[in-house]
C-alpha cells in the first residue's frame, strides 16, 4: 500500500535503480568480517522488511542491512562507515509512524547506504530492586523490558499500543510518550543511563543509576528524542516505577472538553494521582461501538474523559466523590483498575477508525497547552466539515498532556497536503506543536518552521554538524 | 575570608594588577548605550559584591558589572561583547557552592571579561492555573516564584534553603535539586520553555506550556546544568506543581542506612507519596541539638529519617502503619505538615556545622547509587576517622536521590586536597558522582574524568566549541 499523503515526500522520489554506489563492496567485506556473513543482508527479498514501515508509507533502498549483536560490533560498523563514507539509517522496531525508521530512497548520493537495525540487540539486564532500575540492549521490546520489570514488582514507566515491537532504542530515540507519561513522564525523563555509538564509532557511556549527577552537559537527554541523527542509541539504563497497589478506572460522559481538565485538577488538588487521562467524542465512541466494542456510559455525551485514578485509602469512593463534584458530567461508570473493558473501548479506537475510512487515514499527533485544549478541540473537530476539502475527523487523545491525536477519515488523496496544513493552522494559531510524540522523521521535515524560530532550528543543525560533520547518520531525519 | 580550600584554584592565582585590557572601553561606551550608565558598573566598591561568591572563597577581577533590564539588552550585550571579544561571566542569586558564580581572577587575558548580572531581570508573568506554569525572568528568586504560585493555589516544584536568593536564570543552569527533588525532579525537568541568549547574541526562544513537543533535539535539557556555558538564559517558563492537600512529616531514628531506604520503598508500595526524605546521623542532630534545636526523637538511634509523605485518606495512621512495619525503627515522631520544628533539625545542620569547625568546613556535594547507599554512608562517615588526616565528617542529605552532603570540620587546611580527593576515592569506587546537585564551577573542574570518560568530555568541548566557539561565556566553569 503506498499513500498518497503529501508527507510522504521521499517515497515518491523515483528511484533511480539498485545500481550500489562504487565502493561499497569493500565496505560489505569489512562489515561482514565485523557482525559475520549471515548479518549483512543484500538480497533484496531478506531486505524488503527493512526498508517499508509497517503502515507501508515510507519506502526506501539500501545497500545493505547490518544487524549487530553488540556495542563494540556497532561501534566497528559505524567506524567502518565512517571511513568509507557510507551512510546510515539506524531501525528498532520499525513502528514509528513518521518515516523515521526506513531509509530514504535512492537519491543521487554518491555515498551508499546500510540498515543498521538492532534486532539482534535484545539483552535485557537484572532488575536493581533497590535502584528500581534495568539495563536493556536498543533492540529489546517495551513488552519484554515491561516484563522483566513486573516479575520484581516493578513496572517500565512508559507503555504505548506497540509495545510488542517498539524497542528501547526507539522510544528513547523519538522520546515516545504513550498512555503513562502523564504519570511518569515521557522516555527522557525516565532514563538514567545511555549507551551511545557516535559518528566517528567511538562509544559514549553513561552508566550509573544515579538520579542526580551534574557533571557538564546532559547528553542523555540531547539523544532522546535527536531521532538517530546524533548516535546509535546501544543500551538504556531506564528507571521502573511501582506499580500503584489499587487504581480505579472511570469513564464519564462530559459535556464539555473543559470539565474534563477540571476533573484533572480536581483529581490531583484531592491527592489522588492520575495514572492515565485519555479524551473521546461521540463519534469515536460511535465508531468503536459499531466494531463490536460496548458503550462505556449508558447515556451518550458529546465528550468522553477516561481517567485511571490511584492514592491510599478507598479510591473507588475518592473518585465517586469527584465525578459528583465534576460540572458537566452526565453519566459515568468505575471498574478496577485495569478495567481493560474500558481501556478496550478507547486502544480500539485506532482499528475502528483505519476499518471506517474509504481512503488513507491522514493521521496527526499535535499538541496544544492545555489551556488552548477546549478551543483547539473544537476548531479541528470542524477540519474538513462544510469546508472545501470534505472529510470525517475523529479526534482523541491523552487529555492531561494536551495531545490530540487527529484522524482525518475519507480525504480525498489529492487534498491530504491541505487537510495536513488546515491542521497545522490551527495548531500553531493556538500555540501548539506539529508533533507531540511521534517525532519528525522525514514526514514532517517540510513543516519543522512551524514549531522551530529560524534560530533554534540553526542552533539544532550546529549540533547536528558538530557531532556528525559529515551527516552520515539518518540522512534525511529532522533536516531536509 | 579567604579559604584555603583546595577546589579555590583561582583564587589563589596572582592578580597582576586592575589595569583593564585595552580595547575595552569603546565596548564599555557601547555597553552603556545599551543599559544605561547606572548599569554598568565599575568602580571597585560597587563591583565588590559581584566579585566574591557568598562563602567568600572565589574571588574574580572584571572589568565591569553589567546589569540589563530585558532579553533584548542581554541580547545586545551579548552582541557587543562577541564584536568586542570581551567575555562574560553570568550571575544570578551568587549563591552557587562551586565558584561558577563569580568570575576568575585575572589570568592576563588579553579579552576584558564583565559580568553580566540578571539582578534587574525580576519579572515574574501572571501564572497559568490550567496549565500550571509561570513565566519567570531569570532574575526572580525562587522564593518571589513560589510566593506567586502559592497565590494561586500552587507551588513551585523547587525549594532549597538558598531561596530568597537562589535565581531561576541559577537554578536551571545548574539544574538544581533541593528538597523536593524525590517528588518533582530537577530544575530540568520542570522547564516548559525557555529564552536563553546565545553567544552571537541572537535569542534561542521556546516558550510554548507544552508537555510534548518533540520537534528536534532538547535544547532547553541542554542549557540546564550548562552552568553559562552555552547561552544566557534570560527567561523560563516553569510548570507548578499542586500542593498536596495533606501531608505527615515524620522523623524516626534507625539503626541502619537500610532501614532508611527500605521506609521509602515500602511507603510509594503503599501508595503514599514521598514528598520528601532526608537522613541524618546521631553526630549531625547532636550538633544541630547543641545548637539550641530539639532533638527530633527521645530515644536516639545512629541514623535518622525525616519523610515527608502525602496521598489520600488518613495518611497519618498509614504512616504510623509503615513505620511499625519497618525494620530497625528504634522510635519516630510524627506531626503534620509543614512541620516546621522538624525541619529546621535537617536544616539547622549548615548553620551548626559551620559554626563548630576549628577550621573552613571542606563541603562536598557526592551521589551514589540507592543500592550503595549504605555501604558508600559507611566509609563516607569514616573519612578522617583514625586517619593521616584527622577531621570530623558529618553526613547529612536527599536520601531517595543516593545524594549525600559530605561536611568535613577541623580539617587542617594543608590537607584539604588530600581529605577531598579521599572522598571522591570512595564516590568513584561506589559509582557515584562528585557532584551531586552543585555543579562543578571552577571549583571541581580538575576532577571532572572521575565523572565522565574521555568520549564524554570530549563530546561535551565539541557542543561548547559549536555553540561558543570563541569560549566567551563562562570561560572556565566546567572546562579548565
């Protein structure tokens, strides 16, 4: 399936043929020697998983995919790049949704260019049950780092729908947010230590688990969220949480997007700690319930707030209180925590929605301040109604971090650039942000003016330039 | 009062003399059209102040104190200085403990050096109650910050003793933790937005309350903990916090470091919040109790634990709870929050340190990681027990964060080197870090491979060369 969604920009270059650029063979040679014959992937068939995304979108080509098992391995292969000259496109669980993950197509470069994906690179320390910490491999999955976690009482602080795929290395390099950041904060803030491949292969390392360690620049927190573009990202010492002991989950039908953030406030000025906040619309709601999902509320409301709510004493009766307390609610229902009925009817809104639309889901993750939430709700729910470019949007989103994800159902192909930029118009009038958490990639490098002054995006090429001067790491990510 | 402290390198350097490096008066000229003649200061008297960090023990020369009222005069500033190849040293609250506060003395520089003081930049903005944040210039103190949040029901994340002092423009440049770090992180992680002049003078602005926001590399975690180097930070926009709406402070004596961690632990198991948690030792309460406090317990132990703890329901009878069920509780005390008479225990020990050392207290601000904790307290407390160097260590510190004040009294000033480096022996071998919280400053740049390796500080000269290639800013905080 190919897109025609405008953002997709490098997969309509023409690809100009698997002709390899002249040199690469002696590289392959030394990149064989370094990760052993069966890890240097040129057989177009063995590659293709590599090089398309899993929406199937973003396309490119390679010369070769590389899989290391080890730091010192990337660290040969990346100084062996370095000395020839050739580029590359750094994939984990290949589950972005920006084209970050797939190498560009073949674009003219005189310089080739491999895959170096992580997927042999799963290691998975031992729990520190005292430090609540573990060191993982870049290529281990958020599932399997979630389950070493819980088999010591403890839990990986950041949970997204792809946790199956999405690795350590992925969700640190995009700075990945999910359905627990407003409890425990997005992958920057829950990393203690980082293990870094640079331009030039030498190794970067930061290691401790110590919470507070200001000695000079914070590296680690310059990487996150850099999108490969400064580093292979190799190990993760990520911090784990505690798990709350008992959490209450709550559905209620609101009338507007306002009582939904007071119900927030309302929450955390009580004492109780909000788990999760995610907001639906009728529509959304409408939709999944035509997929085979129950209602959440028995009367329906234009608005739906979810809220997993955790203290001491008797939350259930805390938050019975609150909702009682709360304007604008109509109905409302409470499960314990996990509730997964609940939380069903909301994950099962990204299915129903890619089953419902007659034509490619333009799909966008913006963020405004929570202040701008109700009007900036409101202005993208009326994107493409009575407009000129007609389509169905369906909005939902973690309500506590002001992120919306947009899903614009049944766009006309030809008109996804304008449904795109009607979007972006409304964010950046309400001072919000193109991406929230999916990142840039090269989806969205067309459009980094609108969240970036003219100086910090100099300021970020500085960097960029400084540790990688020849621009051979992701080439095409974050910078045109 | 001078201190023969070793860390005080520049203090002790011969100053040739106050003779101004030519050229620097058509920039002074120039500097005055900017902000003003009062503003630029030089006279020795009124420069004195600006000289001398607040322990007395660094002492810089410059050829003017510097003092603009808005970003667009620092920014101007920044510019004639990069024309004029002046250089400039920042300086908020002057409160630092590692001398990067005040500038050096003067090395026969052939650049004039200012001071670029933020004294006059106090504005604080209106707070925003829905998205919980104030914007701040990077004069205010913490403590004007926290007074205007509280109007509105809120609280700045940040409290150190230093607050009526202490600067936001400070805090975030050397990303400071304090007492409330355990539950609301560092002065990093409570950056929404930024404004920080770079060393050509154009302004670097992010300044959207946007929980996420990932469009390309992090520069505002950059600029925390740079310590100068990088940018001037002229203005932050910091989230709040709310206030928990009741809280016990409890102290209990212990009989091991253990015990101690293992309260914290059990009590986020049990859902309660730790709002703060500080250890203490039987040598430091008996100082503080010779010095007129009461001491917290009646049945004395050799460690003691004061928690802060908050959540839902009758919090005092389930901290009671915790604290029957935790292991060498030798007896404990509690008393609902603020709990002033509790607190000033934990910080009469400054005061009361300072106060019974026949000699300048050698004062290092060490982490290690949890798990070490015990073992790392235990060869800390006998630092010149019995040693070559005799001296008196008194520990006290932010026990959830393995971050340890190490207070060293009577130590001959002689061996003040030697008993320092004894204890960043033990830091390094336990896996900590030599700086904690405080930064490094001038004061500890000569040790700055105990913290980070080659690659590290290699990679750190790189982002200081790209961003401030003439070494302008802060020139010799964090590299020598």
């Amino acid at each position: 399936m190919r897109s025609p969604d405008p953002e997709d920009s490098d997969s309509r270059r023409v690809d100009p043929g698997p002709t390899p650029p002249a040199g690469i063979d002696d590289a392959l040679t030394a990149l064989r020697q370094i990760v052993g014959e069966t890890n240097v992937l040129t057989d177009p068939d063995a590659m293709a998983g590599f090089l398309t995304d899993w929406t199937g979108r973003y396309r490119g080509a390679a010369d070769a995919v590389v899989r290391p098992r080890t730091t010192d391995e990337v660290s040969r292969v990346v100084a062996e790049c370095a000395r020839s000259g050739v580029r590359i496109c750094v994939q984990g669980g290949n589950t972005g949704l920006v084209g970050g993950s797939v190498p560009p197509a073949r674009d003219g470069s005189t310089n080739a260019l491999i895959v170096l994906s992580t997927v042999r690179m799963t290691d998975i320390g031992d729990v520190d049950t005292v430090g609540r910490c573990v060191g993982a491999q870049a290529g281990a999955t958020v599932g399997a780092i979630d389950d070493r976690a819980g088999r010591s009482g403890l839990a990986f602080g950041i949970d997204l729908a792809s946790r199956a795929s999405a690795t350590a290395g992925g969700v640190v390099s995009t700075n990945a947010g999910g359905t627990r950041m407003i409890r425990r904060g997005n992958a920057r803030s829950q990393i203690l230590g980082i293990e870094a491949v640079l331009a030039d292969g030498s190794v970067l390392r930061r290691w401790t688990s110590l919470v507070k360690d200001n000695v000079g620049y914070d590296l680690p927190s310059l990487l996150a969220g850099s999108e490969g573009t400064l580093a292979v990202i190799t190990r993760v010492l990520f911090t784990l949480v505690a798990p709350p002991a008992v959490a209450t989950v709550a559905v209620a039908a609101v009338e507007r997007v306002e009582n939904a953030v007071e119900l927030l406030g309302a929450a955390s000025s009580a004492g109780l700690t909000v788990e999760a906040a995610e907001l639906m619309t009728e529509a959304g709601v409408a939709l999944v319930a035509d997929h085979g999902h129950r209602r959440p509320t028995t009367a329906p409301g234009p608005f739906y707030v979810l809220v997993e709510l955790s203290g001491t004493g008797d939350i259930e009766s805390a938050t019975t209180e609150l909702l009682g307390a709360t304007d604008g609610v109509i109905d409302a229902v409470l499960e314990p925590a996990p509730a997964r009925a609940l939380w069903a009817g909301r994950e099962g809104h990204t299915e129903a929605i890619a089953r419902s639309s007659s034509t490619p889901v333009v799909k966008l993750d913006i963020s405004v301040p929570i202040r701008a939430l109700p009007e900036a709700f409101a202005e993208l729910s009326r994107v493409g109604v009575d407009d000129r470019f007609p389509c169905r949007p369906i909005l939902f989103g973690h309500i506590g971090d002001g992120n919306i994800h947009v899903n614009l159902l049944d766009v006309p192909p030809e008109h996804a650039t304008e449904v795109t930029e009607s979007v972006f118009g409304i964010v950046t009038a309400n001072g919000g942000s193109i991406s929230a958490e999916h990142g840039i990639g090269r989806a969205k490098v067309a459009w980094t003016h609108l969240g970036r002054d003219a100086t910090d995006l100099a300021t970020m090429r500085t960097i960029k330039a400084a540790l990688d001067p020849r621009g051979l790491l992701n080439p095409g990510v974050l910078f045109g």
